[in-house]
C-alpha cells in the first residue's frame, strides 16, 4: 500500500494559505524569488504568520528598498 499524501499547510501574512504536498517537497515551501525550497522556520516571519520569502531574501528586498 501506498504511504498516504500529507499536505503542508502554512498561513501567509496576507490572510490566506500556503499548501503544498510534503511527500513530494519533503513538507518545503517554495520561496517565491529565489525558488529554493525552505522550511517554515526559514520563511520571513510578518504579522500573522509566515509570507513565502526566505529570511536572505526578505533581508536584500529591504535592502534593495531602502537603498532606492
């Protein structure tokens, strides 16, 4: 018999949610700007949850913001 499919489910800062299989990306979100898979701890913490950008490039959007 087959191992069951799991889905992540991860709360996003802007009110909705975040849901991927964890059998197939070993429970990883996806970072929306680098595209490397990453755990919910390595997801920019914000109000309400998690967004889905990794803390590195969390750090270089507010840096590229601030710089302009």
């Amino acid at each position: 018999m087959a191992e069951p499919v799991d889905f992540l489910t991860v709360p996003l800062a802007g009110g909705g949610t975040w849901t991927r299989l964890s059998r197939l990306t070993d429970g990883r979100v996806l970072c929306c700007l680098c595209f490397e898979f990453c755990t919910r701890d390595q997801l920019n913490p914000v109000e309400g949850g998690v967004e889905d950008v990794c803390i590195p490039c969390a750090r270089r959007a507010r840096q590229d913001g601030a710089q302009r």
